[in-house]
C-alpha cells in the first residue's frame, strides 16, 4: 500500500534537473557543427583558404568517415597555438563581438577544430615561415593528447580526422552509405574550385591515382569551370552581372555564369557565394529557376555561379552554426533585381539563338551537332531509349515555333544511310510520322493558331508586360503593376487565363505530367459539375438526365484518350479516372476545385470533327482550367472574413441543463472557425505567390497580350505617378 502510494508521489513529481557533464555538452555541440564528414571538410578547407593557401589537396576515405586529410601551403600554426588549438572558442580571426560586424575571413567561431576532436581523432601537422623543422600534434576531446613533436614538414599545415563519429553509434550507422558522402565531398570541393580560382584543388580518394576534382589555380573563371565540370557546361555559360548602390533599397554587387537556352540538366545547379561564403539562399535559388522554368517551353534545369557582394555589416552569417544559410538586408529587392537582370539577359539569348537556327539549313552535320549535344546531357541509362531523349534539345527554344521539332525538319529529307546516330533517328521519326499520319496536319493547325497569337498582339500592352513591375494585388482580382511612371491595374484571372492557352499551344505534345495521387473518375466529375451549374442556376435540373449526359460524355472522352494524351498531357485511364494532367507553366498546378468544370467542357464544348477548333477547344479549356482564379473559400484579410465566423449562444455555468431557456435575454456571440480560417489564408497566400512568382516572370518572357486586352478591362491605367506626386505635393 506505501509502496503504491511512494510509486505515484514519485510520477506526479516533476523530474530533477541534472547539470550535464562537459563531455556530454560539448559532444552533443560538435555533433551539432559537425554533421556529416562534409561538414569538417567543409571547415578544413575554410581554414586553408583562411590561412591564404593557394594548393590544398583532400584525401578522403570511406566517405570521410574512416579518414579525412586536408593539406594546404597557408601560413601554418605557432608552436605556441598549439596547445589550445583545438580548445571551444579560440580562433585568431576575432576578439570582440564588433569584429563580427566586419568579418572577412570564413571561420571566427573557433568551434570547428574543437568539435572534430570531440567526434573523431585529429592530427595536426604544421611548419611556419622560417622555422627548420616542423610539429605534429594529436587532440582529443579538445586537448593534446602528448606534447609536439617535431618532424619534417612542408609549407603549411596538414590535418588528418580518423574515425570520424566513433563515439555516436546512430550517426555512424546513418552515414554508412561511403559513396552518398564522397560525392558531397566532391560537390563541395567543385564549388569552391570555380570561386577561388586563383588557388588549385583535388580532391582523391585515399589511395586512387587519379583525382575525381582538379582544377590549376587560372585567371579565368571559365577555365576552371571547364576543368571541374566539363566542356559541356562551360560551353553554354552567359555572363551577368547586376549591382545597385542605393542604400534606401539595396545595395549588393552580383556577377555570374549562367546557362543559356542550349543547356539541359535534370537537377539544378547552383553555386553561390555571398562576400566569398559558400550559401544555401533557397529563396534566390527558387526564384531563378522560375525564370528559366518559364524561358524553355520544356524544363531544362540551370547551372548558375553567382557571386554576390555586400557590405559586411547587411549579413547576418550568424544565424545558423555551420554558416550556411545566411539572412540578408533588403534579400526580396535583391532576388528581384537579379531575377530580372537573368530574365533579360535569357530572353535576348533566347532570340538570338532562333535567329541563328531559323538560318541555318538543317544539314546532316547540324543534326548531328544536335544529337550530339542531347547525348551529352542524357543520363547513360537513358541513352538508348528514344522517350529519354530531351525533347527540348530538339526543339527550337524559339517556344512559338512547334514546327521548329527536328523531326519536322527531317520529314523532308530522303533517308539516305542508316551509319550514324542521326540518320538512326530519322527512320525513327519518320516510321512514327506513319503510324501517326495525323501528326504533320497536327503541326499547321497548331502553327496557325499560334501565328493568330503572333498577329493579334497588342504592340502597346506588350511593351507594359514585358517591362512592368509587380507591385501587390489590389483586391481578389486585380494586380497593381509599374511601368514607367505608370500604374495599371490587371486582371490577373484574365491574364493567367490567356497565358495559360498559348504556353498550352506552346508546349503541344510536348508536357511533363502532373500525376495525381486519386485518380478521379470522369463521370462523377461530369455529374458534379452539372450539380454546380444548377445552383448557379437555381434550379435543379432531372437527375436522370443528368447521370445520361455525364455517360455520354464520359463515353466520348474515353474514345479520345490516346490524341488527349498525346498532345495535351491529359491522361484517362482504362476505367474512365483523370490520372494525369500536363504542366503548363513549371511550378504551378491548377486549383482542383475546378476541375469538374474542365471535365465538362472537354466532353460538352469542344467540337472534335475540325482540327483547328478541337485543338483550340481544348487548349482554351485547360486555359479556363490552370488561371488564377481566386480561390473558392471567400477571402479572409477582407470582408470574406465574416463567412468563418460561426454564430453562437454564450454559455454559463449556471445555464447547464437548461441552456434553451435563456435564448430570449442572451445576445449571440460568434465564434471563428480556425481551421477554415487557416486553409483559406493559405489557399490566399499560395495565390499570391503563384501570382507574383510564376505568372508575372512568365507573362513577361511569354505573354503575347490580344487586342482585346486593351479594351475589355484586363488592362486598367489608373494614374501615373507624375499625377499621384502632384496630388501628395498638393496636400
Ligand atoms: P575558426 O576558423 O572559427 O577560427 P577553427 O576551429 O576552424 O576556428 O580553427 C581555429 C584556429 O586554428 C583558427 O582561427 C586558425 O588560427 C587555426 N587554424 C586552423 N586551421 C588552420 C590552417 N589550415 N592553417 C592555419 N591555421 C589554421
Ligand atoms: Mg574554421
């Protein structure tokens, strides 16, 4: 009984606190600063450059986890440093906490030795200038385990980290995989290989002959690109640069090395250096990809080195322990800039380069340029597989010219021998243009839709889309843009709306899919959408009637699966369920709760015996479909707010067991319903980064705006800025 009662005083009694053990504390810190082996090269070589190497050579084996060796020729160690070397908090790059404010060099936290010694066994060798001999030292737990001791030694310093982790179990084991961690190690090493050109790298496996990095200190940045990753990247670099100096917006200097439209790569690469630090800035990384997503009427991802320079004191490099996301001053101005400095700089590349193919004939020796270069950029796996290859290789970047595919190029041409790759390629296309006679009438119907595009572009609107600046929604509709001293309002549902059909024409046959995860049956979407119309309508129509025209349609849009599929990216599968939709714009997915809508007007509107109107048809339907509608849920930051808001009685205590009773005396109160609430603010604030993140780039690179545009209320001047400034002065 006492025992039982002692047991549950113990339970509800709030456990003792403990001061941990040092070792403890400082092993859980440097796990924390060292996470995987190439965090500590990471610092190693950090510390070489900061030493002012110009050679450091990396050794690595098992991953890292078994050895890292990083030698330089800096300035080396003193003799006296050594026996703190490797204690928590000693670095030589800082003193005081000002010091942060204008720190150069890349460590100054003095964590990073100490915390390998907590994790891993380290060796330091060093010699400095004019000394005959030099010392070698090892460190454990922050200390030295022996006093130095002197040995021959070239310039500079080498340190060795064993059995890195030997001590945590679980971090060990989540790390076995050697070969994940040596391409990261590589990775890293190739980064700082193309910043710091004028010092030279490698980067080996412990006992390999051949170093898997090598770059020779050079003058030139493209050099050293060639060298750490290959000729085919280097070939298809545009340089920018972009700068401001206004302190009442930004002030950064960036230059760079971008790929061009020639480029293709599945995974984005980017190199970036903020004040020569190595960064993650996720939000500039996203932001240029949707540049290049929009630029290329199919997904190619880009390599881009940028190097950004800003006054010490707008960074902030303290905010995470490894130093590798950094939070800028004035970042949303910056990313703009450079976004549109990239944006320019592709478009004129862009259109040069369909100059460029438009004269040129497409001789044998073109088409295997071509090939060549798509072989190039394929995985080897997919080498042999026709679908694998990049069909935006083949296609002139030029987004308005479908008939710009090689193989409408190689239709016309005689076959003549089946030696190369291209003439290979040719049979293939040519047996796929007879199985699918269709294809070459495809291509003029598409063609002159788009040329209908091209001669109904307002020559006004597109000079203000092409140059304007987003400014902020002005309402659920309505986005207030800048151009010049001028500012319209725009009706961004419209805008998406015609966008969406031309990059739909744009990229026929030729979409990435959007998978989704319940494929959706058609007819019941069919049936819901005719449910819809009715309350819109306000009168419920015959439900059989209803169930016989969503079969019908159903039926019909089952026989057209493999002409959706193959040009438009809509896949329906065998039991008659929407799987699949196309990409229309990268980083953008419809909002599915118009999907019902859609579905009905591909099986009710579109007219499948012309050519011309069924492609049109259906390109307008997936327009209607992927535009920016503002979302169903009313919006919250507005007058929508009041439709969260639940009516209720208020309650007392005293009411319990009775709470009717009182109706006639209480007033209500209401309540928020939160979860809406927050699924509507997100459905809002997703909105609006789709707006000003996709639509508004791409509509600048791609947006033929219509005539119509000009006078049907998508496009409104409301002032200029000249006016506003005088009305200000005036009061
Ligand atoms: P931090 O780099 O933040 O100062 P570290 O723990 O990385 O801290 O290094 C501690 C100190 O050791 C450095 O400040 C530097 O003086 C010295 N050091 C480390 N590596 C080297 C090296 N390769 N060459 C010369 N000095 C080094
Ligand atoms: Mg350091």
């Amino acid at each position: 009984m006492e025992v039982d009662e002692e047991q549950e005083r113990v339970a509800r009694d709030p456990p003792k606190i403990y001061r941990l053990d040092e070792s403890v504390v400082n092993r859980i810190a440097a796990g924390e600063v060292i996470q995987r082996p190439v965090s500590a090269v990471k610092e190693l070589v950090e510390n070489s450059l900061d030493a002012g190497s110009s050679s450091i050579n990396v050794t690595v084996k098992d991953g890292g986890l078994k050895l890292i060796q990083v030698s330089d020729n800096g300035h080396g160690i003193r003799y006296k440093d050594l026996p703190i070397l490797c204690e928590r908090h000693t670095t030589s790059k800082l003193s005081t906490f000002e010091d942060l404010q204008s720190i150069k060099s890349m460590g100054f936290r003095g964590e990073a030795l100490a915390s390998m010694t907590y994790v891993g066994h380290v060796t330091v060798t060093t010699i400095t200038e004019g000394q005959l001999h030099g010392y070698r030292v090892s460190y454990k737990d922050g200390v030295m385990e022996h006093e130095p001791r002197a040995c021959a030694a070239v310039k500079g310093t080498q340190i060795m980290v064993e059995n890195l982790f030997y001590n945590m179990t679980a971090r060990r084991k989540t790390l076995q995989n050697a070969a994940d961690d040596y391409s990261k190690i590589i990775d890293l090493l190739s980064r700082f290989a193309i910043h710091h050109i004028n010092v030279s790298f490698s980067c080996r496996k412990h006992g390999a002959g051949r170093a898997d990095v090598h770059s020779v200190a050079t003058d030139a940045r493209l050099n050293a690109i060639r060298s750490v990753y290959g000729v085919s990247v280097a070939h298809n670099l545009l340089e920018v640069e972009a700068s401001d100096d206004d302190l009442s917006s930004s002030v950064f200097q960036m230059s760079g090395l971008i790929s061009n439209c020639n480029f293709v790569a599945k995974k984005t690469t980017m190199v970036l250096f903020i004040n020569d630090r190595l960064v993650d800035w996720t939000a500039l990384k996203r932001a240029l990809e949707i540049v290049y997503s929009a630029t290329l009427p199919k997904a190619s991802k880009p390599f881009i080195y940028m190097s950004i320079i800003v006054p010490a004191e707008h960074v902030d490099v303290n905010v995470h322990p490894t130093k590798r996301e950094v939070s800028l001053l004035n970042q949303e101005i910056i990313i703009e800039k450079i976004q549109s400095v990239v944006e320019s700089k592709l478009r004129s590349s862009n259109e040069a380069r369909t100059y460029d193919e438009q004269m040129a004939e497409p001789s044998p020796s073109a088409q295997n340029n071509l090939l060549k270069d798509s072989n190039l950029s394929q995985s080897p796996s997919g080498g042999s597989k026709p679908q694998k290859v990049p069909v935006n290789k083949m296609v002139r970047t030029d987004a308005t010219d479908p008939a710009g595919r090689l193989h409408a190029y190689l239709q016309n041409k005689p076959v003549d021998h089946l030696g190369t790759d291209s003439s290979l390629t040719a049979v293939r296309s040519s047996i796929r243009q007879r199985r699918k006679p269709k294809e070459t009438a495809d291509l003029t119907s598409i063609q002159e839709l788009i040329d209908e595009i091209d001669c109904n572009c307002h020559s006004g609107l597109l000079e203000v889309v092409r140059h304007c600046t987003y400014i902020g929604m002005a309402d659920d509709v309505f986005a207030l843009l800048q151009h010049d001293t001028h500012l319209y309002l725009a009706n961004v549902v419209n805008l998406s709306k015609e966008l969406m059909y031309q990059q739909v024409l744009r990229r026929f046959a030729h979409f990435n899919a959007i998978q989704l995860s319940d494929p959706a049956p058609l007819q019941e979407l069919i049936m819901l959408a005719l449910k819809e119309e009715d309350l819109e309508t306000e009168c419920s129509g015959d439900h059989d009637l209803k169930e016989k025209i969503a079969e019908m349609n159903t039926e019909l849009l089952k026989q057209k699966t493999e002409m959706l599929q193959e040009y438009f990216g809509i896949e329906i599968d065998m039991n008659g369920n929407l799987s699949r939709l196309p990409v229309v714009l990268d980083q953008y997915a419809p909002d599915m709760d118009h999907v019902p809508e859609f579905v009905l007007c591909l099986g009710n509107d579109v007219d499948w015996e012309d050519e011309k109107n069924c492609f049109q048809a259906i390109s307008a339907a997936l327009g209607n479909f992927y535009a920016m509608h503002p979302p169903m849920l009313p919006n919250p930051s507005g007058d929508g707010l009041q439709f969260y808001e639940k009516k209720k009685l208020p309650w007392h205590p005293e009411d319990e067991g009775n709470p009717a009773g009182k109706i006639g005396d209480v007033t209500m109160e209401t309540e928020i319903d939160h979860e809406l609430l927050s699924e509507a603010e997100t459905a809002w604030a997703q909105r609006e980064w789709s707006i000003q993140h996709v639509l508004i780039p791409a509509m600048r690179l791609f947006l033929k705006p219509p005539t119509f545009m000009a006078t049907n209320g998508t496009f409104v001047q409301v002032a200029s800025l000249e006016k506003l400034y005088k009305i200000f002065e005036r009061c």
